[in-house]
C-alpha cells in the first residue's frame, strides 16, 4: 500500500503531466490556427484570371427583366382573358371557344383533376378573371419600366462594348447545325460513356447563343411597338397599319410574349448545364472562365 | 496647269468604308484581368448580398402589388399574414391602390400629348359585316324613354339650359358619315358605319361658357345588371369633342341607332376606348373642373385616349 505522502507525490506529478500536455494541445492548437489563418491569407493573396464577362447595365437589366416578364405575362393573359383573339367555335363546355381555357382543361386533367374548371388556367398563369381594371393598371405599370430596362440593357451593351459579341457572322449557319448536332448528341454520348467533345468556339458565344441573344432583344422592340398599336391605335395610326390592323397587333403580341416565354425554358437548362461560372457571371459581371480552357 | 491629284475609285473606297465598319464590330478578342482570390471574394459576396436583397425585395413589392382576389386565389392560407407583413414596412392595400392610380395618370398624360386635333382617325372601306356586339354594362333600356327624350345642354354661354328634340337636331346639323373601328377596353374591336352631327358644330351652336373645359355626358336612362336604374356618365375633354371625327351619332350601318346601340343619340369619339362612347345620351353640361366618370370610379383610366 504506498504512504499518503507517495500517493500525494504521484498525484502531484500526474497533475504536472496534465497540466504540460494542456499546454502542448492548446499550442498546437495555436499553430494550426495561425497556419490555417497563414493559408487562408495565401490563398486570398493567390493571383487568379478573370475575364470580365457582362457589363453592370446588362446585368441589371437583365434580372429585372425576369421579374418585369412575369409581371406582364400576369397581368397580359388576364387582360386576354377580357376578349380572347385565338378562338374556336364554341362548345358547351367552352362557349367563349377560348384555347386557353381548353389548354388549361388539359392541364387539370393530366393532374387527375376533373377539368370542369373554364378559369383553371386565368386563375394559375394571370392575375386572374374578372380583373380588367387591376390587370390594365399592373400591365401599364410594367410596361413602362419594361421600356426603361429595355433602354438601359442597350446602354449596358453600349457601354460594354458587348454589342460585337452579339451581332450576327457568316459563320453562323455551319456553326450553328454544329451546335445542334452537338446537343442532340450529349445525351447518347453519356450514356455509353464515349467522349464528345464540345466543337469549337470562337467568341463570347457561339452560334446558337449569338442568334438567341440577337433575336430576343429584336422580339422585345417588336413586343414593344404592338403594345403601343394596340395602346393608341388612333394616334400612333401609322404603328397599326405597321401591324395591318388592331387585331394584327394583337396576335403579333401575343406571339411575342410565347416567344420570350419559350426562349427563357432552354436559356434556364443550358445554364444550369453549363454550371455555376456562367450563372455566378450574370450576378457579379465576371467569369473565371478563360478562353483556350476546356469548356465544361 | 497641275495635275489633280488621284482619288482612288468609288468601288475600292466603298469597299474600304465597308472593311473599317467589320473591323469595328468585329468581337474583340477577350482581355482577362489578374486579381487576388481574396479581392474576387470580397466583390463576390457583395454582389451576392445585394442580388439576394433585391430578389426579396421585388418579391415584397411583386406581393403588394397583387389584387385582393389573386393573393387569395394563390395563398389562401397565408395571405393575411403575409399582408400584414408587408404592411409592416409600409406596403398597404391603400399605398397600392394610390401607386397605381398614379401609374393611370402618368399612362393619360402620356396620351393627352400624343393627342392632336388636327390628326385624323384611321378610317375604312367597308364596315365590319359581323353585328356590333352590345355592350350594355347592364341591361338594356326599353323603348319607353324614346317618346319623351331630350337632350339637355347647360353650362351654356347664354347661361340657360337648352332642351333639343332629336327632330330638330337632326333637321338643323349637317349629317356625316364614317367607318372607324370602335376599340373596346377588353380587348375587341370592330369597324362601323356611323353617321350623326359633329360635336363641333353643337359647340359651335351653343358655345360653351369661357372658361368650361370638359363635357358630362350623361344617359339617365341607363339600368343596372337587375334592370334598376343607373344612370352612365362620360367625362370628354372639350379638345377632343371639337375633333373632326366626334360625333353625335344618330345612325349606324345607314339606319337610326336601335336601342341596343344607343338610339336616338349617342356619342362616338374613335380616338378615345368604346366606354366614352356613351349610348343614349340625355345631359350634356360644359364643367369647368373635370367631371365624374362611370368606368374612372370602377378603377378604370379617365382620358381614355387610343
């Protein structure tokens, strides 16, 4: 049995032990700190290339382009809803013959819905029926702000200098069918795991892009000026007939906004297909992304 | 005698116009820049921040600016809450209904500068085959008015009222006749054939008192959906009733104005939507201050200029 004096001697020691391996952690624990702190500071000093990518005006623009799109298709299907001008003869179902309440009778129905809803889809996709007034203030408003992004997205690629990248180039009809057998085949290629490389490109864009982007701000000036014909068909006579009539103007509206509607479907694939770097581009303006790197 | 010094041919300097305009919309080849990831970081994040604050923000106004019935139409559970939410940082109905409101009269300023006397309304051939829809807001009047109707003026420069017969209206003002499309607030449209006296020519025969700047026009005949009377008033701006193409009209598609359309006297103005073409008229009064409207207090603009 060891005396009270050697148990007192050896928890002594034992507390002395402790006591430096605390020490020696909480040393370690500084060092890894610092290095950490040290690496992180490398890391921030490390050079990196970026290539500046969208002027601030075009990326302003075009994310209040987004919402303002929305806002018009809203509030524009509730005023259509008013007098629909795409219509069939009527049916006992549908009196008005209005496609759209035909459109969204198919879509209830592929939810297993019971599809006797005339106003299923002014009530999902507009503001909804019996909202003329509401849906005429909401699409004035937008309308007006539309215009003004509009103006500033042409500033921004004025200022920019990203006009260039966007007009249209001999080279782009044989460059674009590359770009569709491309994309036709990335599916199959994945699947059976063989390589297929992306073709070449040679700008900002390549020809599928330069032609999207090209035509969509064409689509929103002629988006634009058969609104005003239908605004003030009277005074603005000349617009009108620029669209033959009234009922011209309309439909050239309407196909506009399914045109600006359908392009944002593959604009949103493709960018999440391409990755992070091309949607992180459209926030911040720039790419780390250079030229002569793989293209993802 | 010198000798003019050589200018190189049209084709060559065209060409070389041509040649300078491709370089200069040619794509300039790409200029990446070095930063330090620590600096790329620091943009980054506020960038970030500031897409996020925006995207809350426009979805808070997108919220605000809804109407009642579609806010309960898409979250009938959350709705309320989410209004009171907004209303906390000063998003209430009644902001939204004042913003708007101001939206409509910026959009009636914007047509009140387009507007001018002296441009003339498209007009047409032909008539539009199809019958003009009736667009009664309510139900329409039965013959019984006809017998008895007048048409009353005041805010006269003689300073009486003047009652008028269709009779004499009709023996004493020239007749005109046009095809212009009738442009409806919905969205329809439709060319017809009117014929009835200029507004300028009443005004010109019973000038107004100086000073007045706006027509009511007024059908006291007009009934509601259950068939109880409501009456329908018209504001019209005295510049656009003095236009060429505003009519009193007294025909349509070459026959008196049936009931359906606003017999015996009803205005139609081309240059303003189908609501100002007030059917059956009974009061006209020259106002200095800008009078009511039917449709103006349902949320409608007041200018109606097409």
């Amino acid at each position: 049995m060891p005396t009270e004096h050697e148990t007192k001697a050896a928890s002594e020691e034992q507390r002395r032990a402790s006591a430096a391996a605390r020490a020696e952690r909480a040393a370690r624990a500084r060092a890894a700190t610092q290095a950490a702190r040290a690496a992180r500071a490398a890391r921030a000093a490390e050079p990196v290339r970026v290539v500046p990518k969208h002027e601030g005006l075009v990326r302003t623009a075009h994310w209040a382009h987004v919402a303002l799109l929305i806002g018009l298709i809203l509030s524009g299907l509730a005023i259509y809803w008013a007098a629909p001008v795409f219509r069939h003869a009527p049916s006992p179902g549908n009196p008005r013959g209005d496609y759209l309440v035909d459109a969204g009778r198919a879509l209830v129905s592929l939810f297993g819905g019971t599809g006797n809803m005339p106003n299923w889809f002014y009530d999902r996709f507009s503001v909804g029926p019996f909202q003329l007034a509401n849906a005429l203030r909401l699409h004035w408003l937008f309308a007006y702000l539309y215009m003004a992004c509009g103006a500033l997205y042409v500033a921004g690629l004025v200022r920019g200098g990203g006009w260039r990248a966007l007009l249209p180039r001999a080279t782009d009809p044989a460059e674009a069918l590359a770009m569709l057998r491309y994309y036709l085949g990335v599916v199959p290629h994945a699947l059976s795991r063989k390589p297929w490389p992306h073709p070449p490109v040679a700008g900002k864009y390549n020809a599928l892009q330069r032609g999207a982007y090209f035509t969509m701000p064409l689509v929103g000036a002629l988006v634009v000026l058969s609104g005003w014909a239908m605004h003030k068909p009277a005074m603005l006579g000349w617009l009108e007939r620029l669209f033959v009539n009234y009922d011209g103007a309309r439909i050239v509206h309407f196909t506009c906004m399914v045109i600006l509607g359908g392009f944002t479907i593959p604009h949103v694939i493709l960018v999440v297909a391409d990755g992070w770097d091309t949607f992180r581009g459209m926030v911040t303006g720039w790419s780390t992304r250079l030229k002569g790197t793989p293209h993802a | 005698m010198p000798e003019r010094a050589k200018r190189p041919p049209l084709g060559a300097r065209l060409a070389g116009a041509l040649r300078r305009t491709a370089e200069a919309a040619a794509e300039r080849p790409e200029a990446s820049r070095e930063t330090t990831r620590g600096a790329l970081a620091v943009r980054s994040r506020r960038d970030f921040l500031l897409f996020g604050a925006s995207v809350v923000a426009t979805a808070m106004a997108g919220w605000w600016l809804l109407p009642e019935r579609t806010k309960r139409t898409w979250f009938p559970g959350t709705a309320d809450r989410l209004d009171t939410l907004a209303a906390r940082v000063g998003l209430t109905r009644m902001q939204r209904e004042a913003q708007l409101n101001r939206v409509l009269t910026f959009d009636d300023d914007v047509a009140e500068a387009l507007y001018s006397s002296h441009r003339r309304v498209r007009t047409y051939d032909r008539p539009d085959p199809r019958p003009l829809r009736n667009n009664y807001h309510g139900r329409t009047p039965g013959p019984e008015y006809l017998a008895g109707w007048r048409l009353n003026l005041s805010g006269l420069a003689s300073g009486r009222r003047q009652s008028l017969a269709i009779d004499e209206l009709r023996a004493r003002f020239t007749r005109h006749d046009m095809n212009t499309r009738l442009v409806c607030v919905e969205g329809w449209s439709h060319v017809v054939a009117w014929g009835g006296m200029r507004f300028a020519d009443l005004l010109a025969a019973y000038p107004p008192a100086s000073g007045m700047r706006w027509a009511a026009l007024r059908s006291n005949v007009g009934l509601d959906g259950a068939g109880n009377p409501e009456p329908y008033d018209v504001s019209i701006d005295l510049e656009t009733a003095r236009h060429p193409q505003a009519l009193l009209a007294t025909h349509h598609g070459g026959a008196p104005l049936t009931l359906a359309h606003g017999a015996p006297l009803r205005l139609v103005v081309p240059m303003k939507l189908g609501l100002k073409n007030i059917k059956a008229i009974t009061d006209i009064a020259y106002t200095e201050a800008e009078p009511s409207d039917y449709w103006n207090e349902r949320g409608y603009s007041k200018y109606d200029g097409l």
